[in-house]
C-alpha cells in the first residue's frame, strides 16, 4: 500500500510540474552558427590530451566519417531539433542523423546502463529550468574539431526560457573525469522555428591509412 501512495505521490507531484512549467514544445533552430571551435580552453587530463593529439594525427579515423555521432556533437549542432514535452518524459528528436531521445522525469537512470552512442538521459525541473542528464555513453567526440571523450562521460543540459517566451538558453556541461580535469560547459541559444525537420543524409568516407 505505501509503494501504490508513493507511486501516486510521485505521479500527482510531475502532472503539477508539467502544468506550471515552461512549455519547449515545438521546433528550435540555433541562433547563430555553430560549426566553428567553442570558444573554450578545453581542460584535458593527460589520457584525454593523448586521444585528442591521436585524433590530430588520424582525423579520419573519427567515426563521424562512417555516420556515427556523439550526443553532444548532436544536441550543440546547428541544425533543428523538436520537443515533445510529456507529464512523464521529454521526446527530442533531431535532425542530426535522425537521433531520438527519451528524458525520462519518472524514473532515476539505471545501475547500469548499456552504452550507446545517445546514451540514457532523465530530467528533473529546477524551478522554470529543464535539466536533462544523460549517462551509459559509448566513447567519442564532442566536436568536428576533435575533443574526445571517454565512457565515463555525464552530459547535463540546462534549459531555461527567456522572457520571449520563444527563445531558450541551453548550458550542456561537460563532465568526464578520465579526459577532463574538472567540468566544464558551454551555451547555445535557440529559438523556434517554423521550419520543419528535413530528411539527414550522411555519406561514409572511406578511411584511407598512408602506407
């Protein structure tokens, strides 16, 4: 009986939140572009300065030439994403490669989570701020510029909505403790978009090693 009270406690309390919350329903195209460096000094740890000087010196060997992306790579790209705000989950689903995500806000992350590439996120509200984490990530990079991560890595975006209304700030922080030395972040501002989601498609190139 005390599980059934909890379980509707829990259910009542997000049906509460959803009603009083920002609503990030809709399409969101990124103001400005974002194709170039951040504008951060990246705080590699030894192993993580070692896998970003391997990608320097075999930039092919990226698996974005084979079509295969990284969730931060993903979500900080300048091409369009839309939100499907639910009392239990948030529903991302990108343009990028065609990437779904599912937020769950009723339930915490696994013990132990298969790794992929998009890894398992879930979100919690902050007052008027969506906080999405995702854990149980596969090894890649953060950026076409190299920045690699390790599976270690946790991925937290802060999703707060101006006073518009129809603009948001999005501050995804980066903490891996294996590459980085501490966390770090950076931001990107949207705004919604009355362009729709159009089709991705990614051509492999092959990886040509000099003999």
């Amino acid at each position: 009986m005390k599980g059934v009270i909890a379980g509707l406690t829990l259910l009542l309390s997000i049906q509460a939140l959803a009603q009083t919350s920002p609503d990030f329903s809709g399409t969101w195209e990124m103001e400005g572009w974002s194709a170039d460096a951040w504008d951060v000094e990246v705080p590699y740890t030894e192993p993580g300065q070692a896998a970003f000087d391997a990608w320097v010196a075999d930039p092919l060997g990226d698996p974005a030439h084979q079509c295969i992306f990284s969730l931060v790579r993903i979500t900080t790209a300048p091409m369009l994403h839309e939100i499907i705000q639910e009392e239990d989950r948030i529903v991302l689903l990108y343009e990028y490669e065609h990437q779904v995500r599912r937020a769950f806000l009723d339930r915490p992350h696994p013990e132990n989570p298969y790794p992929t590439r998009m890894g398992y996120s879930n979100a919690t509200w902050e007052g008027d701020t969506l906080v999405i984490e995702a854990v149980g990530l596969q090894p890649g990079y953060l950026r076409p510029q190299g920045v690699p991560h390790s599976n270690q890595l946790k991925v937290v975006e802060k999703r707060t909505m101006l006073d518009d209304g129809n603009t948001k700030r999005l501050e995804t922080i980066i903490d891996d403790p294996v590459f980085f030395t501490k966390p770090w972040s950076v931001t990107t501002q949207w705004k919604r978009s009355d362009f729709e989601i159009m089709d991705y498609d990614c051509v492999v190139r092959p990886h040509i090693e000099d003999e």
